[in-house]
C-alpha cells in the first residue's frame, strides 16, 4: 500500500474535510482556528463564497488556456485589475503558479535585463525550494542541505535583524547596508550585479520588518549603479501587512514585484511586475511554463481581489495585526522564555529564547504542538525554526483574535 513521504509525517497531524473562514474542520469534526492561512495563502479565508463562485463558473467555462499559444478572459481581467494596485511604473505582467517560479523567473528577466551574473540577497531571506531559488534562501540550512552545487553569482548581505544582533533598528540598519558596500567592493562589484533581491518583512525568516531607512538605503545604491531592485512580495502583499504591499510602509519604488500566496486565495498562481521597458528584455522563449496564468485561478483571483477591496481587508489587517501583536505582547511581558514579539500587519511573531538569550526551538515546538492540540493552529519560523508565527486569514474578526489569544496565553 502506498504511504505519505516521510516528510510529509507532521507532529500533531490534522487531517481536514472542510474549511470556512478562518476555520478548518477536520475528519472528526474538530473545528481548528487556522493561524497558518497555509502559509499566508488563504487571504480571504477558507472557500470564500465569492472566490468558490468565480472559481466553479470558470471551470465550466475553460479550466486550461496555455498562455503562449491562447489568451484567456480571466488572465486579461487579473491583468487590467492588478493595473489598478501596483505601482503605476510596474505596467507589465508575467504569470506563474508558485512564488519559487516567480523568483526564478524575476531572476532570469534581471540577468537577461542586465547582462550581469550576480544577485545579492539578504541573510535570513526565504525565496523558495527550485534549485535557483534554494540557491537565494538564506533563512535556514535545511532548506539547501545536500543539493549542491548551488547557483553560482548569490551573495550575502545582512538583513538589519535588529533583535538578532542585539543592536536598536537604526544601528542594525546602518550595519546592513555598510556590509552592502563592502559586499561591492569585495565580491560583488557593482558593474557585475544585476539585481538585490529582498522581502519586505523577512517570512521564513523569523517575520522581521525593517525600515524605511535601509530600503532608501537600497533604493539609493540600486540607482547609483544601475542595479534592479526586486521585492519578493511573495508573503507580504494583498494586504497582509495592513497596506496593500509590504514595501508600501517603507515607500520605496521597486523595479520588480514578485506576487504569489494571497493573490489567488489558494489557488496556485504567482508572477512578476515590472515596467514595460524592463520586461521587454526578456529574451523570447525563456520565460513561461505550462500551467502558468491558469485559468481557474486567475478567475479566483480577480474575485480575490475584488473581496480584499469590498471587505476593507487591507484595513481590517491593519486593526487586527496591531490587536494581535499587543495581545502577543501582553503575553510576552509574563514570560521570560519569550525574548522578542514582532510584526507587521496579520505577520506576528514571537521568538522563544533561553535564559542566556540562545534561540529556544524545543519550546517554540512544544508550544505550537500545545496550541494545535488545544485548536489553534500555528506555524514555527526563522534560521532555528525558534519563532513562532500567526498568519491568519485577512477575514479574522475581533473576537477570533481574542479566541486565538486565550489559547496562546494558555499554552505559553
Ligand atoms: N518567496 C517568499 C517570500 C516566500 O515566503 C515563499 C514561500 O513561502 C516563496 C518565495 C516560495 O513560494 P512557493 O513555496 O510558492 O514556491
């Protein structure tokens, strides 16, 4: 008889018939408060009626229209609406269906783009687990461990992990982007440089923000040597940070945005913004795939879209991130194996510490296996798998929030 990977074991394993909103019901008719959003991917909760509805027409309509040979309604209406909330320099789209394909595919457009090897990325960055984009994640060993030879032309700069270092935001900042300069002058000269590619809040990572100083920081240096800037808005955008991108709390203006996760609610589908100048270097031929743009998603994803503006999402993130981090914050303040709680919108994030301030990841497991066992489903994060985070739907309520926080304070 056939059996589930290895991998695929987990610790306290659920396994779920239906879902609604913020919840997920499983075989026993247990009902989970889902903090995961399956990694920051259920944005409008789970089987949303109006994504459910856009989905099964288009299915009886046209399930697969390949993009290089066909153009399809959905993907030209996902087009002309996500017009309407990128940066009005970012006029140019390209389809894929997971984030690790819009790294990769980002990553060819910026060397095609500029004729150069290189990629600088940022320590604790998350981009994927294609080999090109394992090559890029800098957020844990385990996620390259015995694949190599790895991509050549990645280097390393720090990301300003403030907490980490020990260090307030702004010397963390200062340090990251001298260690950038000193990363030009020693590996990777700028002339050989295509592309930085960073995440707004750092996800896989540990769910750390920056600044707006150290994206100036970058913004400045990629214009003074004409290398692009790419904002890997796989986890960040669609209003997870209460704005409708990440890099809109930091006010910088990206070369290409990369979209996945909330975009379609589920359904797998991700891509790449840029200008149209910019995107008209990418040589015929290199970019595309079979399933990309798909049809069902796209359709779900117009409907996706069209809910996180009737619904006010993006405000709603903003509300209950800031009641979800002060309520994880009162939590903290009572416990001493907590040594810091950060966020960003609907991205919080609590880091468990031992006494002498090394990460603590046996009790971040012990506590997110607590919390599932009590129905509040969470996920680790970060280089020690020491963070835990909750990511919940953009729909959370008020009092699912509250729900959420009577079972972390008990568990913790
Ligand atoms: N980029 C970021 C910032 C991510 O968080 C992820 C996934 O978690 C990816 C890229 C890769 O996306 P996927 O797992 O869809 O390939």
């Amino acid at each position: 008889m056939a059996q589930l990977s290895p991998l695929l074991k987990q610790a306290t394993p659920v396994v779920v018939d239906h879902g609604e909103g913020v919840y997920l019901y499983d075989v026993d008719g247990k009902r989970h408060l889902d903090f995961t959003a399956g990694i920051g991917v259920t944005s409008t909760g789970h089987c949303h009626p109006r994504v459910v509805e856009a989905a099964r027409e288009q299915i009886g309509k046209l399930v697969h229209g390949q993009y290089t040979t066909v153009m399809h309604k959905p993907l030209l209406e996902l087009t002309e609406k996500l017009g309407t909330v990128l940066p009005s320099r970012l006029d140019s789209l390209f389809y894929a269906n997971s984030g690790s394909e819009a790294v990769e595919a980002a990553l060819r457009l910026a060397r095609q783009a500029t004729k150069r090897p290189n990629v600088i990325v940022f320590q604790g960055g998350f981009h994927g687990r294609t080999v090109a984009a394992a090559s890029m994640t800098t957020s844990g060993t385990r996620f390259s461990a015995g694949i190599s030879p790895l991509m050549a032309g990645v280097h390393v700069a720090p990301f300003p992990y403030a907490y980490h270092y020990g260090w307030d935001q702004d010397t963390a900042t200062k340090f990251a982007l001298r260690e950038l300069d000193y990363l030009f002058q020693t590996v990777s000269a700028p002339s050989e440089t295509a592309a930085l590619f960073v995440e707004p809040v750092l996800g896989e990572g540990g769910y750390v923000p920056a600044n707006t100083e150290f994206f100036a920081g970058l913004r400045e240096r990629a214009d003074r040597h004409g290398i692009l800037l790419v904002l890997d808005e796989v986890q960040t955008g669609f209003g997870r940070t209460g704005k409708f991108w990440g890099h809109d709390h930091y006010d910088v203006s990206p070369d290409i945005v990369l979209i996945a996760k909330g975009l379609a609610s589920g359904f797998p589908l991700s891509g790449i913004a840029a200008s149209q100048e910019l995107m008209a270097k990418a040589l015929p031929g290199s970019q595309g795939g079979t399933y990309g743009g798909n049809a069902v998603s796209c359709a779900a994803a117009v409907a996706t879209l069209d809910v996180i503006r009737d619904e006010g999402l993006v405000e709603n993130a903003a509300e209950r991130g800031r009641q979800l981090l002060e309520g994880a914050q009162v939590v903290a303040d009572k416990t001493p194996a907590i040594g810091d709680v950060r966020g960003l919108g609907l991205l919080v994030g609590t880091e468990f510490t031992t006494a002498d301030g090394e990460p603590d990841t046996a009790t971040a497991q012990a506590v997110q296996h607590a919390a599932a066992r009590s129905g509040l489903l969470l996920l680790t994060c970060g280089a020690y798998s020491n963070v835990v985070r909750m990511v919940p739907p953009l729909v959370v309520t008020s009092d699912q929030v509250d729900e959420a926080l009577r079972i972390w304070g008990d568990v913790v």
